[in-house]
C-alpha cells in the first residue's frame, strides 16, 4: 500500500474511533503522569486517538524503512540487469579478460560465467533483439561476417581480436585501405593479418618494396616471390645476392630449398641457379640437398658425382640412388627422388 493512501486511510480510521468511543463508550477524561510531568485532563477518545496515531507513526517509519531497503535493491538488480548487458556483449564480441562486477548473487553467478565463457549469435538471433545494445553488437558481427566494414573504436578490441582482425581484413579486400597502410604500421594489426597481407602483396610489387617490408617475409611469401622468376606474368628479375639476402630472412629446411630449385628451374639461367646452390649450400648445410637436385636436374653429373664421393655412407641415399641408375644406363627424372619435397 503506498504511504499516501495509507495515511489517508489510517486518519479515517482513527477520527472513526474517536467518534465512535465519544459516541458509544465514554466521554470521561483521564489524567496521565508521565516521567513526572503531569498531563492535562484528555477524554478517553483524545488517549486512544492517541495511542492510534504513534502506532500510526511507529507503522509508517517501518513500512518507509523497508520500501527504502527494496529502492536500494531494486536499482542493484537494474544496474545489474545493466552489466549483465554488457557481459553478454562483451562475450558476443569475444573481449579478452572479461571481469564484471555484479552487486546481487544471482546476476553474479550468471555474470561470473558468462565473463569465462565463449559466445557467439547464431545466425538465427534476430539483430531487432529488444535491447538496443545487444542488438548493436548482433548488427555489428553479421555485417562483418558479410565482409563489410564497421565501425569498432567504441568496442574497444583489442588488435588480435578475431572481429577486429576480419574487419580489417575485409578493409583491405574491398580496396579501403592499401597493403601499405597496414604493413607500414605494424603495432596498430594483427600479426597474422600483416603476413596474410604482405603474402598478396608479394604477388606484384617491385623488389624495393619486397625487402622494405621483408620483415613479414614467411615461407609462403618467399615460394611467392621466387615464383615470380619463372612467370610471365608480374615477373621478377632478381640476382642471386638478393635472393639469398631475402632466404636469409627466415629459416629454411631442406625440403624448402629443394622446391626453390623446382621453382626457379624455368625461369633462372641454369648457371645463375646452379650458383645460387652452390653459395648456399657453402654455408648452410641444408642446402646441400637443393644443389645435388639443381646439379643433377642441370645434368651436370660430374661435379654431382664429386660431392657424394667425398659424402658419408648414410648420406644422401636418394641422389646415390639416383646415380647408381644413371650409371647402369637407368633414366629416370630427379625429380622421381624428391617427389615429395617438390612444389
């Protein structure tokens, strides 16, 4: 009952005893001492109106007690009602180190396991969702997804935050923003995205720019450049100095320079391929391999045949192979001996 109606209700009931015991019962007054101080003579209805209306009091201060204790938990199950908002958005977005503070036990178990947990929409969560909020979040996720590009500064992802990273991924795609842009500043993206992006940049660019950003350089953005020696199409001419400066920049093992070899076979002059081997293989023993399959490919089998005289017995078993075929008039192509490490 709200406190107004209830007062008005209480001084109609109160006035109501007073006339009824004035009317019905005694009109006698009484004297009270109280503490030691004498009350004035009161009729008996003053003395019950009284006694009604501190009883009145003493009932208002206790319903306002607990009608003010019910305000103060009704706006921490609101404000919590608004974290657990943002919780769920904050986890639909895939935010990292999600920690909400929650005032009530309820929300802050339901809180405390959505902040550890992952989620995402379904494609069925309509975005007109009745929260403006969650709605927002749901609209942002399917438009990247569609590969459009949106606006999430107020999101606050962090750089390898999978939204954040397909959203500029989906800027580079349609042409929003140049290979350049990211490359050239490395702290602001993803690292992955910048390897993905530096691969395709790879496809067409000028060697100066290859090796100002050669700092992304990966294997599959090396097999890339290297394949443009042999193409029509965007194709590369580059010296052997340059070539083993850009090899240099990542770790390469056997199997990667023997597809090298494959790679260039077409488009290198046999005796600039047959050097670069060499050079490699003088101070990287990975190499090796890559230069006896350069060698023997070139057919040049007397230097070839050198280099597995003065090797170990338990080495390069398949070129020994290979030879003692080609020694009993056997011809078969290398590349029979590498088919698996050749692209």
């Amino acid at each position: 009952m709200h406190i107004k109606r209830y007062t008005i209700v209480s001084f109609l009931f109160i006035t109501f005893i007073g006339w009824y015991i004035t009317t019905f019962i005694s009109t006698q007054t009484i004297s009270v001492n109280l503490l030691g101080i004498e009350i004035a003579p009161l009729s008996v209805s003053i003395w019950a109106m009284a006694l009604l209306f501190v009883f009145y009091i003493a009932s208002v201060i206790h319903m306002s007690f607990y009608s003010i204790a019910h305000t103060f938990n009704m706006r921490r199950y609101k404000k919590d009602y608004k974290t657990i908002i943002d919780c769920i958005s904050d986890a639909y977005l895939g935010k990292e180190n999600r920690h909400h503070v929650f005032k009530t036990s309820k929300y802050k178990l339901f809180g405390s396991l959505l902040d550890n947990t992952s989620l995402f929409p379904s494609a069925r969560v309509n975005e007109h969702i009745d929260d403006e909020k969650i709605a927002t979040t749901i609209h942002l996720i399917k438009s990247i997804q569609e590969g459009k590009v949106v606006d999430l500064k107020k999101q606050g992802l962090s750089i390898d935050n999978p939204l954040r990273v397909q959203n500029e991924r989906n800027k580079y795609e349609n042409n929003l923003q140049a290979a350049e842009d990211f490359l050239s500043n490395p702290v602001k993206f993803n690292k992955e995205l910048l390897d993905e992006i530096y691969i395709d940049f790879v496809k067409t660019s000028s060697l100066k720019m290859i090796e100002k950003y050669k700092v992304f350089m990966s294997k599959s953005a090396l097999f890339t450049i290297v394949s443009r020696i042999s193409t029509d199409e965007s194709k590369l001419e580059i010296n052997n100095e340059t070539l083993i400066r850009l090899f240099n920049t990542i770790k390469l093992d056997t199997s990667d320079y023997i597809k090298m070899s494959g790679l260039i076979s077409l488009g290198m002059i046999p005796e600039q391929r047959m050097k670069l081997f060499e050079i490699l293989s003088d101070s990287n023993d990975e190499a090796m391999d890559a230069y006896l399959y350069t060698l023997y490919d070139l057919e040049m089998i007397a230097p070839a045949d050198a280099i597995l005289e003065i090797s170990q017995g338990d080495e390069y078993l398949n070129f020994k192979a290979y030879r003692a075929l080609k020694e009993n008039n056997q011809n078969f192509s290398i590349n029979l001996f590498v088919t698996d490490r050749i692209c």
